[in-house]
C-alpha cells in the first residue's frame, strides 16, 4: 500500500488524514514509474474515491447512538440524502494537478527524497509514503 499525506509549510496540523492505496504493480503502461505518473495515478484514485462517496451520499443512514455521539464530537451528524451532484471530469483533474506543481503550488516528497523533475524515473515500492506539501506565498511577494 502506497501511504498518502498532505502538509502546508507552517502548519502543524496535516492538510488531511493520511491514507493508503493499493500500489498498481506497473506504473499502468509497463515503463518505470516517474513523479508524472504517480501524481496521475493518485489523481485519479481520488477521482473514483469522491464519485463513490458522492453517490454514497445519496442514501440516507440509519446511525446509531454511538455513531451520533463520534459524529456530533467532531461538529456534524450528516445522514446522508444530499443530493448534491459535481461532475469531475478525471483528465481535467489530471492536467489541474500536474499544472500546479510545474507551477510551484506545492512539492513532492516520495520516501523524504523532495522530486522536481515530473518525467525522472522513481522508485516506489508497497511500503513507499508520497507527502504532498502545499506552499504559501508571503504578502506582497
């Protein structure tokens, strides 16, 4: 499993819990694995991840007192049947992401190495942690 963490410089706090995906056993086109294709596969996971929550949202839950409780402690108890609808459209998400990065809005680090160069061949295994670091830029800068 491939681990997923997101910071933003000065902050404490991580952007969002960290996660793990399955590691697909090539880099999906049998050549070696470089920062381009990692940052496409992981975009796109996140894709089906937000459809599949999205269409999850549309059913309305029966929660239980427990579930209440760990719901209403964090700020919100949602059951579900929102209706809210966002196409995503996967290419679109792709070209936003790899944009961003050739655009310096945030890093890449795989394993504590920092990569810069989108199309230089990587080494990722199962036990590999990707930490997306989001950069902020000073007033007036």
């Amino acid at each position: 499993m491939l681990t997923i963490s997101g910071q933003q410089l000065g902050k404490r706090k991580r952007l969002f819990d960290d996660y793990s995906i399955p590691l697909p056993p090539d880099s999906g086109d049998g050549g070696p694995w470089t920062l381009r294709k990692l940052i496409i596969t992981i975009v796109n996971r996140e894709v089906e991840a937000f459809t599949r929550r999205q269409a999850e949202n549309r059913l309305e839950k029966v929660l239980s007192s427990q579930q209440i409780q760990a719901s209403a402690a964090q700020g919100k108890v949602a059951m579900g049947g929102r209706n809210i609808h966002q196409k995503v459209d996967p290419e679109s998400a792709v070209a936003n992401a790899l944009q961003a990065f050739e655009d310096g809005l945030y890093l890449v680090m795989l394993d504590g190495v920092e990569h810069r160069n989108l199309d230089a061949v990587i080494a990722v295994n199962e036990h590999s942690r990707v930490t997306f670091i989001r950069l902020v830029f000073l007033a007036g800068a």
